[in-house]
C-alpha cells in the first residue's frame, strides 16, 4: 500500500541491496553540511558523507554509517550508493 507523500529510497552497496521502500524523509551530510529530502523535493545529485538517516512515517530512524557515497534524487525516488569513492 502505497502511504501519501512518500519517498521510493533505494540504498545499495557493492555488495547488493541494503534497503528499498517507502520513507518519510532522508537525511545525510554533503560538503556543505547536513540535509533533508522531504517528499517532492526538486531533483538533484550530491555526494554524501557520514551518515544516512532512514526517517519512517512512524518517527522511528535507521543510520547506516558510510565514508562517503552519491544520492541521486529524481521524481519522488531517491537512490543512495554507498562507498563510492571520490576521483
């Protein structure tokens, strides 16, 4: 059952996938510092670092800890790739 005003969040890792389903928000840090991705958030791409924060529409948060990674966020989808290094 599809909840209103959802996030579709991917998460993989090289070893394959780490988490896929609904969310109420993402949060991470970039070079700037830490950001959200709410439900219709504009499309963008960024590398990210420290921490991936799960945000459920219950209140309940996952972490996935990771050195670096790519959130790609594209109509309402948001796809994270962890260890991916910088070039």
């Amino acid at each position: 059952m599809k909840i209103k005003d959802s996030l579709q969040v991917e998460v993989r890792s090289r070893q394959g996938l780490v988490f896929e389903g609904e969310l109420a928000a993402v949060s991470s840090y970039n070079t700037v510092g830490p950001f959200d991705v709410l439900p219709k958030h504009a499309n963008f791409v960024s590398m990210i670092l420290r921490k991936v924060v799960l945000r459920r529409h219950d209140g309940r948060t996952d972490e996935i800890t990771l050195e670096n990674g790519v959130m790609i966020v594209e109509e309402n989808k948001v796809t994270i790739f962890l260890g991916i290094s910088k070039v």
